[in-house]
C-alpha cells in the first residue's frame, strides 16, 4: 500500500510495560495507548541535545520511574527527535503519572527540562489507541529493529466506509502476496485533527527498504488492471492528507524496556560517560508523558 501506506506500522515494541517478553517467545502485542512526544531541534544543538536526554534517561532510572521509552531521531524531513511511550491503558497512563509527579522527581525533572529549552525550538505530543483490526501482522520482535517509519494521514470527513475497505483491500493482498510486513495502525485521539491515523514499519536495516520496494511492486503487480484501479479509486476518495519520516532509534536517549536490554545490551544500553553534577539528577519522568490532572 505503499503510496498511502508507505510507512505501514508496526509498534510493536511499544508493548506495553505489563506485556513481558518471554525468551521462548520472542512477539510483542501492540499497547493500547501510544503517547508521542515530537521535539523539534534547534539547528546545531544535537550533541548537547542527546547529552541531556541522557541526563533525563539517567533520572528515570534513579527514579525506578515505571514508564519505559524509546526515542528515535529522523533521517527525512525536520531535524525532531520522537519520544515513544506505551500503555495497555488510560488509567495506567494516569497511574504513571501520578508516580511521576513526586516532589522527589519534579524537582530534577524541572532542572532538565529547563535545559532542554535551550536546545529544542518546540515540542507536540499526541496520544493514539491501538487498532487492531486495521493491523497487519503486529506481533514481532521489536528489540532486534533499528529504524522505523512512521507515516500520518488523514481520512477525508464522512469517508469512514471507504477507509475500511482500502485497509481491507491492502491487507488481503498482502496476505496473499505474504508479505514481509508488521503493520500497526494508530487512531489518534487527542493532539492532531480528527481522523488522524499513524501507521508505523519497523526496519532492521535500511537494505529491508529496497526489498519493501520489490516487494510492493510484486503485490501491485499480482492486483492486475482492476485491483489496481479499484486500489486508485479508494486512494482518491478516501486520503485528505499522507506524509512519511523515516527515523533511527536512539538507544541513549532511550528508557528501553528490560527485555529490549536483555535482548540486545549492546545496542539497547550503550556505555555512556558518567553523569556531570550539572547534568545528573535523582529521579525524574520524561516530560512529554504526563497525564491530564
């Protein structure tokens, strides 16, 4: 689907924190809540930029915090880093949240964030539930991938049907074709406009982007003249707006689940220099994650 769905998803990682990954079982489920925090850096100011998400990671831990993110950092478009947080719930958001909300770890917290604005020029968060019907394949292994494509669009008002049936039509076709695909869908339910949709593809190197390419083209290939049109018709009629970024995971700014560590400690806890007194903190939260008081 790749014209709209260029970036088809696959969190998968983003299980939530209850889901645990047994070593005989290497899948994850999807979380049903994704919160997404986007900061746009200023031009210049990556490397002091990653140093004080270090400093905040560093804060989580000390703060025995139980929310667990990854972060990633674009290769296409703005200069952003994206902070990605799971949830198997609203109220275990909530619960996070007010553990967070310490004094212990506000006031660290407070002091990074701070610092944070002299390197970021703006910041959005959105959250997203998880739709399981729409999705392709989502349970996998997400501790082994390294990038991952994350495409927005939004479905034209009042075309909710036609929706369903283009994400119908791509994912028969892909069953059929057996495509190599972990496909997540994510409605967004507050921070973008209505009938937002985020559809996100994990990678494990960028060559698995030229064999995503063969892959397509075969499946378009396989539809014939009148499942190409019909894919054309439903396209037309049902996609207001679709954009894609490609990004790499950022194993240092990221607060990695255990089993991601586990899975891979040489990619997922990377040796860092030791914390600065003016950079170090006791316990903290990202602040990105909160949730409405």
């Amino acid at each position: 689907m790749k014209s709209i769905f260029r970036a088809l998803v696959a969190l998968s990682f983003l299980a939530s924190t209850a889901v645990t990954l047994h070593a005989q079982d290497q899948s994850m489920a999807p979380p049903k809540v994704l919160v997404i925090y986007r900061e746009i850096i200023k031009f210049g100011k990556d490397a002091p930029h990653e140093k004080n998400e270090v400093a905040f990671v560093r804060a989580f831990a000390a703060g025995k915090s139980p929310e667990r993110y990854i972060a990633a950092t674009t290769m296409s478009g703005v200069n952003e880093a994206w902070f990605l947080t799971p949830f198997d719930s609203y109220a275990s958001w909530e619960k996070s949240s007010q553990f967070n909300n310490q004094a212990a770890i506000e006031a660290p917290l407070a002091r990074l964030s701070e610092q944070d604005g002299e390197y970021v020029a703006d910041g959005r968060q959105i959250v997203a539930t998880y739709d399981e019907k729409s999705s392709y394949r989502p349970n996998f292994n997400m501790a082994e991938m390294r990038y991952v494509e994350i495409e927005t669009i939004r479905v034209r008002p009042g075309h909710d049907k036609e929706w369903g049936d283009l994400v119908t039509f791509y994912n028969t076709a892909a069953t059929k074709a057996k495509l190599d695909e972990h496909d997540v869908f994510f409605s967004v339910r507050y921070g973008a406009q209505a009938g937002t949709i985020l559809i996100v593809t994990p990678r494990k190197s960028l060559a698995d982007l030229d064999a995503a390419a063969d892959d397509y083209k075969a499946m378009m290939t396989a539809l014939g003249d009148e499942g190409r049109k019909r894919w054309a018709q439903l396209l037309e009629s049902t996609i207001a707006f679709d954009s894609s970024e490609l990004l790499r995971f950022s194993p240092k700014m990221s607060y990695a689940p255990d089993d991601f560590v586990k899975a891979d400690p040489s990619f997922w806890k990377p040796k860092t220099a030791p914390a600065t007194k003016a950079n170090s903190a006791g316990s903290a939260t990202k602040k990105p994650t909160d949730a409405p008081k």
